[in-house]
C-alpha cells in the first residue's frame, strides 16, 4: 500500500514537470541576441483574433503588415546604423482580447523573441499591461491606439502614441463646435470606461466653461447593448444635442436604437463612423447615420502635406490590391506606426533602445504621413492633430463626410438642425 | 512514505519548480501566470472540492483583491507586501457580505455568484467612485512596480495555499466539509455545524483569491477594472481544476499544468486553430474523464494525494 501511494505520487509529479516542460517547450525558441548587421529587423506585436477588441485589433495589424510587405518589397528598411537596407520580420501573437494573456505574449516577445521594435496591439485596455513591462525592460513601445492618460508619465520614456492623440483631448474641437453653434441643451451619455469618460469628462467641463451645463451626463457600462431606455431618458431632457461616446458595437447599437425609437434630436454624435464608416454602414444603414456628427478620421479625412510614406490615394489603391479588403482608420494607424518605425530605423544611430527612443524625439514635428503631423511631446502622447468634427451628410452618391469644425480645415457647413 | 510526506514532498517539488524556471526560461510572466492560476484553482478546490460549491463568480474576491491591495498602496501608503495582505482582508471582507448566498445551491449559486461579481466590478468601475477606486480609469502601481518581488511573494501565497489544501486533505476539517459535500442533513445530525464550516471554507477561498488578487496586481501594476474582473479568470480556474479533479491536492496542480502548458503551447505556436483545439480537447475530457485526471489514477487504486 505503502508502495503503491509511493508510485501514485510519482506519477503524478513526474505528470507534472512533463506538463511544466511542454510549457516552456512549447513557447518557442530564444532567438540569438541582435549581431552587428542582422538579417532582419524584427517587429514585435500582439493582435486580438477573437474576442471583444478583434474587430478593431485586426485592421490595425493589417496596416502593420502592409507597411512591412511594402518595405521588404523595396528590399527592407533603410537602418542607418548599418549603412544599409535590412529586411523587415513581423513576430505577432493572438492574444484573444485578454490583457493577461497579452501580459505574457508581450514578455515573450521581449524575453525570449527578443525583437528589435515591439508594437502595442489595438486599444488602451491591451497597451496598458505592455507599458510597465516595455518600461521595465527598457524597450520603447510603438502604441498605435492606446490613449489612456495615465501611460504617459514624465519618468516613462520608452513609450511613443503613433496614430491618435490621448483621448482626453478629442473633445476639443466638439465643445467648441457646440458652443460655436450656440446649442445650449446637451446631453451626454457615456460609457465608463478610460476612453470614453475622458472625453465626457472633457466635454463636460469645456461646455461648463463655456456657460453650458449638460441637460443629462450619464455613464453606462460598456457592456451595454440596449439601448432603447437610455434614449427615452435622454428625450425627457429635451437635448438639442445628443452626444453618444462609446465603442463600435455601442455606437451600432445606439443608431440602431435611436432609428427604431421614434425619437429626434436636433444633432446627434458618436465616435465611431469617423473611423469605421464601413461596418457602421453595414449595421445601421446610411438612413441611419444620416446627418450624424463624428470625428472624421482617414480616409475620411485627407491630409495633403505628406511627405513620408504613401499618400492617403496612394495607400487606398495600394492595399485595395494588395488585401482585396477595405480601408479604414484602423488600418491606416497600422500603417502609419509601420512609418514611424521606418523613420526610427532610417535615423537611429543604433538599434539600442535608447537611441531608438532619441530617434523618434529627432523627428517628431517633421514628418507628415497620410495620418497627418507626428508629433510627440516629452513624455510620448501623440500631440500632431487635433480631431476635427465631421458629419455625414446623405447625397446621390451616398454618405458625404463634410468637416464642419474648426474653420481652418472646415469643408462644408453643416446641416443643423438634422432634418 | 506517509501521505504528509508526500503532500509535503509535491509542495517543496511546485515551489521549487516555480523558483527555478524563471532561470531556465525568461519569460516570468508566464510561470507568475502559471502560479496564480495555480492558487486559485486550488481556492476553487476547497470551495468545490470540499463543500460542492461552484463559484462562477470567483473572480470577484480575485478584483476585489487587486483593488484591496491597490488602495492601500495608493490610499494608505502600505508598502506592497502588506497591502497584499488588505488585498486577502478585502476579499473576506467581501466574502461576509456574501455569505448568505450560501443558502443558496448547485446552478443558482453558481449564477447568483456571478451575479455578486458582476455587481462588485459595476461599483468598482462606477464613475461616481473615481475619487476612491479610479473608477473606470483603472490603476497605475508604477511607483511599487517591482516584478521580482513580487514574484517571490506570489511563490509564498502559492506555498500557503497548497499548505491549506493539504491540511484539509489530512485533517478532520476536511472530512467534515466533505460529510458536508456528500450529505448535509446526515453531517448536521452528527452533530456539525454546517453553517459554520460552510462559511469558513467560503472565506478561506475568498482570502486565498484576495492575496492572488492582489499579488497580480503588483505584478502588473498597470490595469483597468475590466482586467481585475475578467469572468474568463474564473472559467479557466474552474475548468483547470475540474480537468484534474476536484477534492485533491494534486488534481488541480495537474489540471494547471497540462491544461496551462497546452494553452500556452497552442496559443502561441498556433493560434489560429487555438479555439477549435482547446474546445475540443475539453469537451472530449468531460465526456470520457468527467471525474478528471485524477480519476485515471484513482481507477488504477492509485490513492491521488
């Protein structure tokens, strides 16, 4: 018996440590520290392949391996430390929309693939578990869409927000559309998460300055899917103006919601048709995002002074053929933190860390991509563009994006109130 | 070798492990993970194993203690090891609050837990709370952010939980919340308190999910509530624990570990097919192994630990 209890556990332990070594098996090879002239840059990233964040994570690693298809067409990136073009190699991992899994798959990345530029995947929920991790191991973290404020600290500096400014900031140039056009009575309604209740928080308190106090500021989980009630409330306020920040699937959600509910407002805005006009299209239909306000992004948006990388035509045709998908936002960030890291390369005078980060601070301000200016400030924050306000506007050839806000790149004047 | 031994022996072999890879393998993260699901897949044993309760909401007391730990880091400037332990103390806090849900039972508990965990993120995350929990804009620990340490303190918190399982498995307490498990009403006849050790087994899981919690939150240091009080947390440490099989100590180490491993091994080496694999390799382990994996040693009269 004595024996037998003596077998039992020694199988089980030796199950164990055989399960223990699949493990670490299992997670790939360490990769040889980076020789004098590598044979190729590696790029480091995570995508969402399934799960909350997938619809907005795989665009965005699309324009990544784009912009890498695009340069090793040309025979690589140009490193200046070497003198020479030197291929691109994308490493990724699906971290299925799990900031936990995502802890790991960025440590792996760092530890074991040990690449030369690591790239925060979509979003501030999945970028804010790398930021302490890149910091840790002193690697500069290319964060295409992670906007929370609270990563961009004056004694972090291995962090660099490519593509959007923090999320703080959006609002700007829609409290002033609001106050501009004199709409006294405003309702917000939020979800309370980072991005979004730092817009209306925003919003808020720029209207309160203005001598506009909200009519109804409410804050939903962004869990949130039905949205029927909320609208009903929101119509017992009387607003004129109906700001709606959330995510894509609350903003489809909503519109789908508002277009059934009988209801109309004067003005109605959400985040997302700026920068997913396709899916927002395909959900809700164009009667349904009729006069709808939004911060129009590229390709909505075009910027004309570039002069790094391909021009917002130039990538439209270009990825159209080379993907058979469409453009949107998402996939311009993508691309657009390809670029930057390409301008990094081409003006490092080593691949250290250090020297990637002092790259980057050399030429912030001076390009223009098709995603506009890339600017940082001392502590990395994306600070190049303000967003502007658009709206979607119906005509014969169907959605028009008309900027409506601030005047100096306003295209039309918009259409309030929406008929 | 007598069983205590043995416990002890598969204790000091886990421990060990777990200090000694990081020097083999540098991707730590990936063992800290290891370990915290580890612990709570053992919290999930005494809660399940012992007294038949399925907690789908055990990532409740987990947040909760993130959020405990994080205040008192943030609020009362306790070192971190300390506020690890308010993180433990949140959590059974928040177990006594909960405790009449154990009047409950079988799937209406498993739901009104999840239900309760739910409820705890919504008032964690409610903007109106920004001022004490930073509501939804989630915590940043950069100022105690110490990877290694806490590593250490997670090896601990993993040491005492394999502890509390092996005590349960050698001791009279664990054969009473067992007579419990099988028959209430003939355990309270002879004389035990059920209500009691219930609660007792409630909070000791609730205490060993805050400490995890809050050592998790050391190690990340950067997260939002979201993160905290991911349900997927609490379905991986019931599925880890139910592949190996539940009233064991060894049977959830086993669970984590192959099940873990396999995670890692697919999601990173093929992550396209991850989904299909995974599910499918558990639905088959429930139909032909529903007593776990522990149960093919078992039918050997191979007496698991």
């Amino acid at each position: 018996m004595r024996m037998r209890r003596l077998i039992g556990w020694r199988m089980a332990a030796g199950a164990a440590l055989l399960g223990m070594g699949a493990l670490v098996a299992g997670c790939g090879t360490s990769a040889a520290p980076t020789a004098k002239a590598p044979t190729q840059i590696t790029v480091g990233t995570l995508y969402a392949g399934s799960g909350a964040f997938a619809t907005s994570s795989l665009p965005e690693y699309q324009g990544l391996q784009f912009w890498a298809q695009q340069v090793n067409a040309k025979g690589g990136a140009f490193v200046k430390a070497y003198n020479k073009r030197i291929k691109v190699k994308i490493v990724a991992y699906n971290d299925q929309s799990s900031a936990t899994t995502a802890t790991t798959l960025y440590t792996q990345l760092i530890t074991q693939n040990k690449v030369n530029l690591l790239v925060a995947d979509f979003g501030s929920v999945l970028t804010s578990v790398a930021v302490p991790i890149a910091r840790e191991h002193k690697t500069v973290l290319f964060d295409i869409t992670g906007t929370g404020a609270s990563f961009f600290t004056p004694n972090n500096k291995y962090i660099v927000l490519t593509s959007l400014p923090t999320s703080g900031v959006w609002p700007e140039s829609l409290a002033g559309f609001l106050l501009h056009k004199g709409i006294k009575r405003v309702a917000i309604l939020y979800l309370t998460n980072d991005f979004d209740q730092s817009q209306a928080t925003t919003l808020a308190s720029r209207l309160k300055a203005g001598g506009v106090t909200p009519v109804y500021d409410h804050g939903v989980p962004t869990s949130t899917s039905s949205y029927n009630v909320l609208i009903h409330a929101m119509a017992q306020s009387k607003p004129d103006a109906v700001i709606e920040l959330g995510y894509p699937n609350n903003d489809i959600a909503f519109l789908q919601a508002l277009a059934s509910s009988g209801q109309h407002f004067n003005m109605v805005f959400t985040v997302f048709p700026g920068q997913l006009l396709s899916l927002l299209q395909k959900n809700v239909g164009a009667k349904g995002l009729a006069y709808t306000y939004t911060y129009p992004t590229p390709p909505l948006l075009a910027y004309n002074k570039v002069n790094y990388g391909l021009s917002l035509s130039q990538f439209t045709k270009a990825f159209q053929a080379q993907t058979h998908t469409g453009v949107n936002f998402l996939t311009i960030a993508g691309y657009n933190a390809g670029l930057v890291i390409q301008k990094t390369l081409d003006t490092a005078k080593s691949l250290r860390q250090s020297d990637l980060r002092q790259a980057v601070a050399g030429f912030s301000g001076k390009i223009f991509t098709l995603d506009g200016r890339f600017r940082i400030n001392s502590e990395g924050a994306q600070v190049g563009e303000t967003l502007p306000v658009g709206q979607l506007v119906p005509t014969t050839k169907g959605l028009q994006m008309v900027v409506v806000y601030p005047a100096k790149v306003k295209t039309g004047s918009s259409v309030y109130p929406a008929p | 070798m007598p069983r205590v031994w043995s416990g002890a022996a598969v204790l000091v072999v886990v421990l060990a492990l777990c200090l000694v890879l990081p020097q083999l393998y540098a991707n730590q993260f990936l063992f800290f993970d290891l370990m915290v699901y580890l612990a709570l897949a053992q919290g999930v044993n005494i809660l399940y194993g012992f007294t038949g309760y399925l907690p789908f909401g055990y990532v409740g007391f987990f947040g909760t203690g993130a959020y405990g730990m994080s205040l008192a880091v943030l609020k009362l400037h306790l070192p971190p090891v300390p506020a690890v332990l308010a993180g433990g103390v949140a959590a059974v806090v928040l177990g006594l609050v909960l405790a009449p849900l154990l009047r409950l039972s079988g799937a209406y508990f498993a739901i009104a837990s999840l239900a309760a965990s739910q409820a705890v993120y919504y008032v964690v995350a409610n903007p109106s709370l920004t001022g004490v929990t930073r509501g939804p804009y989630g915590i940043s620990l950069a100022r105690v952010y110490h990877p290694s340490q806490s590593y250490l303190v997670m090896v601990g918190v993993l040491g005492l939980t394999l502890a509390a399982v092996l005590y349960l498995r050698r001791s009279r307490r664990g054969m009473v919340l067992q007579a419990i498990r099988d028959d209430p009403q003939s355990a309270a006849m002879a004389g035990v308190n059920v209500v009691r050790e219930r609660v007792l087994a409630w909070l000791a899981s609730a205490l060993i999910a805050g400490l995890v919690g809050g050592v998790f939150a050391w190690q990340i240091s950067v997260f939002y509530p979201a993160t905290v009080f991911d349900l997927s947390t609490s379905i991986m440490a019931i599925v880890f624990t139910l592949f190996g099989g539940t009233g064991t100590l060894l049977g959830p180490v086993l669970g984590v570990t192959v099940l873990f491993g396999l995670y890692n091994v697919i999601g990173v080496s093929e992550p396209q097919y991850f989904q299909l694999i995974y599910g499918a390799l558990i639905v088959l382990l429930v139909l032909f192994l529903p007593g776990g994996a522990a149960s093919l040693l078992k039918r050997r009269g191979i007496d698991v630990l």
